[in-house]
C-alpha cells in the first residue's frame, strides 16, 4: 500500500511537503524522514496525533513508551506501522514537533493506492519549513565561564552577612512560618 501524505504548516501558508510513503512504514520512519526534510533537531520529542476532521487529537503515537501504566492504550512510532491508523484518504494527523511551544505541522492523507511503496520520499516542496526552535538560543551560547554556579549552594557566611538585603526580621513571609511554630 502506498500513502500519499500532504503536510502543510500554520505558520506560513507558503509550505507544503507532499509525501510519499508505504503503510508497511513505521511513524518512526516517517518522523525520522520529516526531521531529515526539513533539516529538525532530531534529539527533541516530536508525537504524531491521529486527528478528527476538526483537528482534535485523538490517538497519540509517541517517540518512546509514555504509558503511565500497563492497562492503557499506548502506540510508539518504532511499534506502529503507518497503515495501521492511515487506511483511507481525508484521514488527518498532526506530527508535533515542539512541545514547548504547541507548533504542529497538519497532515492529510490525499491518497492511497494498491501499490508497493519502498521508500519514504517528498515528492512535492513548496515554500521553507517552519524553524525549528533551537534550545542552545535559550540556555545561551555555551556554558558560563564563571564557576560561581557550579553549585548554588555553596556560599559560607561571609556571603551570608554581605547579601545587600538582610533584613529578615521585618519579612512578612518569615515572621508568618515563624508563628507555625507555636500552634
């Protein structure tokens, strides 16, 4: 079975990706193809959702085991053949690629045909993919050069009673704990 798959972003109505991929597939195979496309980090989480028609999640395919415990349903992209959920076309899916943010790229299948499909392939580009957000731009460019946060609890009391703010005796967060203890 081969899957034709259109991916479009709602970041910039310019892209769109259109992928060829066989059901025998795995989503781990798509997302490891997706990540290569569209030049990703390939060390950040990435889920893909199964999708009503009105974009509500409903099934997620996860990067690595996330089930809480036993007795729940958990799919994982290395597990789980494409063909499994995508069978018709119309079927939509969201393949999350930051979390922190909630970006998403939107899929749908456009096609599916009785045709042997050996590799995953873009067989239509438009437009740039959404970037990525780099976390190395907000832990900053390399560690500290200043050891002093090695260990932030590592002060003897000189830097106690050098703190600009000591006046501990006038805080009200302080004197409300203080009284917790005569209860």
């Amino acid at each position: 079975m081969t899957i034709r798959l259109r991916l479009i972003s709602g970041e910039d109505e310019d892209f769109i990706r259109d992928i060829e991929v066989g059901g025998e597939a795995t989503f781990f195979d798509l997302h490891n193809f997706i990540q290569e496309l569209l030049n990703f980090d390939e060390g950040q989480m990435a889920s893909f959702f199964i999708t009503d028609e009105e974009w509500q999640k409903q099934e997620e395919i996860t990067l690595m085991d996330m089930a809480m415990d036993e007795t729940s349903d958990s799919f994982i992209m290395a597990d789980t053949k494409i063909g499994q959920f995508v069978t018709e076309a119309k079927q939509r899916l969201l393949y999350v690629f930051d979390f922190f943010n909630e970006r998403n790229l939107f899929m749908e299948c456009y096609e599916v045909a009785d045709i042997e499909c050996s590799e995953i392939k873009c067989i239509y580009a438009a437009g740039n993919p959404p970037e990525q957000l780099d976390l190395s731009d907000l832990l900053g460019e390399g560690a500290p050069e200043d050891d002093s946060l090695e260990n932030p609890m590592d002060f003897d009391d000189e830097d106690y009673y050098n703190y600009p703010d000591t006046d501990f005796d006038n805080d009200p967060m302080i004197s409300f704990t203080d009284d917790l203890e005569n209860l």
